[in-house]
C-alpha cells in the first residue's frame, strides 16, 4: 500500500484540482471501520491498514544529530486505512477538524488545503485531483517468492 501510494502522490496531476468537502459517515461496525464521504459519486468504506510492525523506528537530522524516535506501530496504524474495492489509501486525522490524504480509486489525489477557510458546517477542504501514475518498469508485474529447489540427498 505505502510503495504505491508513495508512487501515485508523487504522480503528475492530469486535471482541473476540484474543492471537495470529506466528512465521516455514522461508522459501519464496531471493528474499527469508517464511512468517508469525499463527494456525490464517492464513498469510501474503509478499514484500518495493518502495515506497521509492532515497533517502529523514525530517524530524522535535528541540526547535527540524527535523533532516532521508536512509534508504537498500533499509533501509526489508527491513521492509515484502505478500501480495496475502490484501491484506496488514506491517512486521516482528526485534529481541530478532519484532514484526509491519500489516492483514492487508483487515479485521484486528495490532500487538505490548509490555506482555504472551513466550509459553513466547519469542514476543512480537500483538493482532489486526478493524477497520472508515472510510469513504472513494474507496473503489472506479478511478485512470487520463488519455489525452493529440492535436494536429493542421495546425490
């Protein structure tokens, strides 16, 4: 999920960014799923991403130290969901208001526009923009671990 979401943000935009308002819908369950409301023709029913390892090491240069920080991965997994129906992958945080980044549907954009003022009802807008998949020797390719050869240990 991460590689290729990585691949897609950095993709080119193909068309005009259009100004959606995304907002959570009642949730679903109670196994941490959530509704997500981007616009008319777009709802999202999405599930936490389990992608990170139990601990997780970040290192970052502050001046001319590289800090090394450990994140309890189930941090980080609160804030990464997907729907695989609709091959997307967002980020979602919910401070002072909702803030949503990712790919959705394999082909759009969707990043919050800090410098825009709240909707009437208090919602953040979002920019989503379809984009173009730069292109990728791998693209299509199916990954198999290959078969481990048997040895004949009378040889």
């Amino acid at each position: 999920i991460l590689a290729s979401t990585k691949t897609i943000l950095e993709a080119s935009p193909l068309g005009k960014p259009r100004i959606v308002y995304p907002r959570l819908l009642e949730a679903r369950s109670s196994n941490n799923s959530l509704s997500l409301f981007i616009n008319d023709e777009i709802t999202l029913n999405l599930e936490q991403a389990d992608i990170f390892p139990e601990m997780f090491l970040l290192q970052y240069p502050e001046g001319e130290t590289e800090v090394n920080e450990y994140i309890k991965g189930a941090d980080l997994n609160n804030l990464v969901y997907h729907d695989t129906d609709q091959m997307s992958a967002v980020s979602i945080e919910r401070d002072d208001g909702l803030y949503v980044n990712g790919i959705i549907q394999n082909t759009y954009r969707i990043t919050p526009m800090y410098n825009m003022e709240r909707s009437e009802t208090g919602i953040f807008a979002h920019e989503l923009v379809k984009v173009e998949e730069p292109h990728s020797p791998l693209h299509g390719d199916y990954f198999a671990r290959p078969q481990e050869r048997q040895i004949d240990p009378l040889m």
